[in-house]
C-alpha cells in the first residue's frame, strides 16, 4: 500500500496533529524478541520495534503486517494485540520542523518462525534478538515487552 498524501502535506499534517501508528514485538520460537536500530527520528539510534504510521482506510491488523513487512521483508500471519492507545511524546521529529513528534500507538505481538530471512529498509541499520527487556528503555517500551509475557533485567548497581 502507498501512501495516499504525499510527502509535503505529510510534514504538515505531523507538525501539527498527533500520529496513529503501530508497532509489533516479534517475538521468536526461542521466546526471545526482536527489535531494529532506527536510522531517523524520532527515537535514532535507538532500538525499538518495528512499526510506523496507519494509513488512512486501512485497518491497524493491516497496517501492522504492512509496516513488519517493510521493516524487516517478514510475512507474519496472526496478531495479538497488547497495548491500546498509548501517547507517546518526542521532542524530535523527521522533518526538522522542530515541534516534535506526537503518535497514538497500539502494540502488537506476531510470532516470528523465519527470522533468519530478515531484511532491512533503509530507515534502520540492525536487528538485534533480545531475551530481556532493560529498565531503562522507554516507558512504551516496557509496557509492550511486559504485556508480551517477557520480563526485565536492571542495568543499574547490584545490591
């Protein structure tokens, strides 16, 4: 599916109004997950799950399966869906318009069974398979990792 606006409006449109988007934990048969290393903001540089912006017309199932697909070239067939709503708040944004960056993310868990078969986009630069997700990460996150059955390591001092 492309996009139905093009690429100027949607500058606007993101200055200025939240974002619907979605994002999916790609949780493997060894129930560890998998997360990509953004190349744009908001969040580069940082892992984080693939996933991006809804279009309009299209349903967030699809636009899940839409979204790991050109992240990653997987093909996932079922979805849970484990967080609903969540507002999240950058102050940076792709466009350099500087008024930041504001979406409404649902989360998704899909089990992934090829993922040797990853393939990148040009907007993230490595995949990494995590066992655990660290405290320190993003509230949004912790909540799709804590919801998706897996639990935390501290990365701070051992008492």
């Amino acid at each position: 599916m492309k996009p139905l606006i093009d690429n100027s409006l949607y500058k606007l449109i993101h200055k200025n109004m939240p974002i619907v988007c979605v994002d999916v934990v790609l949780k493997t048969t060894e129930e560890k997950f998998i997360m990509v290393k953004r190349k744009k903001e908001p969040a580069k540089g940082e892992w984080w799950l693939p996933g991006g912006r809804v279009f309009k017309n299209e349903s967030l199932v699809s636009a899940a399966k839409r979204k790991v697909f050109e992240e990653t070239s997987l093909t996932i067939e079922s979805l849970d869906k484990i967080v609903d709503g969540y507002e999240l708040f950058f102050d940076k944004d792709p466009f350099n318009h500087n008024n930041g960056t504001h979406t409404v993310s649902t989360c998704f868990l899909a089990d992934v069974r090829n993922q040797s078969a990853i393939r990148l986009d040009k907007y993230h630069s490595k995949f990494k398979v995590f066992s655990h997700y660290n405290e320190d990460w993003h509230p949004y996150l912790k909540n799709c990792f804590k919801n998706a059955g897996f639990i935390s390591i501290s990365v701070g001092p051992f008492l």
